[in-house]
C-alpha cells in the first residue's frame, strides 16, 4: 500500500471542497435561469441588462474557480484524487463559460430574432444544472447519496440527447427556412454555443461517474 494510501486512513481529510463545489454548482443555476430570461425576451434593454448579469454570474463562477484550485494546492489529504476536483471545478467553469459564449454572441450578432429552439435548449440547460447541483451536493456523503448521485448523472445524460436532437432539427430548420445568409451564420453560430454548454455539462457528469467509481 502507499503512504499516501495509508495516511488517508489517519489524517482528516480536507472537506472546504464541498461548499465550494456547492456554490459553484448555484452560480451555475443562476446562470441558466438568466440566459433563459435572455432568450425569452424581445427588449432590447432587458437583453442587454441579461448579457450583463451573465458576465457578471461567469466572473463569480471564476472566482469560486479559483479557489476551489487555491484549496487544492494547501490542501494534504483530499476527499478524492486530486485531478478529478480539478476536472470536476474545471468542467462545471466550461458550462458557465459557454453560457456566457452564448450570450457575448447574442451581444455582438444582434440577431433579428432568437428561435424558439434556443429557449427550448436554454430551459434544457437550466435542467442540466440543477442536476449538476444534486450529483455535487451528494459527493459529501458519496456512499449514501449514491443513487442519487447516479440519478442525476443519468439524466444530464439524457438531457444532453434531448439537446442533440432540438439543435439537429434547428440547424436543419435554419438552412431550409432562413434565406439570409449573414442572419443564418450568426444565428447558426448562437446555436452551436447553446448547444456546447450542454456538451460541457455531460463532462460533469463524467467527471462525477469517474469519482463515483474510484469511491466504490
């Protein structure tokens, strides 16, 4: 066995990780619940006042980042491996960033009209989330939160499917209905960013399955 396999049965280990990944996971659901609010309005101001609140939520998201990472680095003996809490903090950072992508291009393109498709991937992502947050709350007490923690992955699996398929039939809806071509590039492009969060949010998932294994 390894020292270090042997000290985790004697020393402490660190549990700061956990209200970090927690608050990681709210700011995420913040997030979504703000980009829904974006897709769904027609106000210019309102849009724009949206964009901002994203960016902002995105800069917390960065800082709790970053500390989850300072932690990491004084801390001795963690709750699991090491590169799997950078992963995990790194992965749910990924999902706020695309988040925000989505909103910078909303920002920047100014395009004439969101399609409903959006707010149906939006309101995917907000799900995502809140998924995100029971799979992480549960990695506290992983033996007994396990099948609700499995749970939660299995669905962001899901969703992540429901979400191919919503951005597949946009994307073909977009080239057979929109005839101006800078309109169907920027609105193509707004698409792919809604639909990378989703992607993001499935490594998460992985990411938690990974800890799960090496916890059994």
């Amino acid at each position: 066995m390894k020292i270090d396999d042997l000290l985790k049965y004697f020393v402490p280990k660190e549990t700061a990780f956990f209200p970090l990944f927690e608050e990681d996971a709210q700011i995420l659901i913040k997030g979504a619940e703000l980009l829904k609010d974006l897709v769904s309005t027609t106000d210019a101001d309102d849009r724009d006042a949206f964009i901002a609140r994203i960016k902002a939520t995105e800069t917390e998201g960065d800082r709790v980042t970053d500390k989850i990472f300072t932690q990491l680095n004084k801390s001795f003996i963690t709750p699991f491996d090491r590169e799997d809490i950078h992963e995990l903090a790194s992965s749910i950072d990924d999902v706020l960033d695309n988040i925000n992508a989505a909103s910078q291009r909303i920002r920047l393109y100014k395009p004439k009209t969101l399609t409903p498709e959006m707010y149906q991937v939006a309101e995917i992502i907000s799900q995502v989330a809140h998924q995100v947050e029971i799979a992480v709350n549960g990695l506290s007490h992983p033996g007994k939160n396990r099948e609700m923690i499995e749970n939660a992955c299995d669905e962001i699996n899901l969703l992540e499917n429901k979400a191919d398929h919503v951005y597949n039939l946009a994307i073909s809806k977009l080239f057979e209905e929109q005839k101006d071509t800078i309109e169907l590039i920027k609105t193509k492009e707004i698409h792919q960013s809604l639909e990378k969060s989703v992607d993001k949010a499935e490594d998460v998932s992985d990411v938690i399955r990974t800890i799960m294994v090496k916890l059994a």
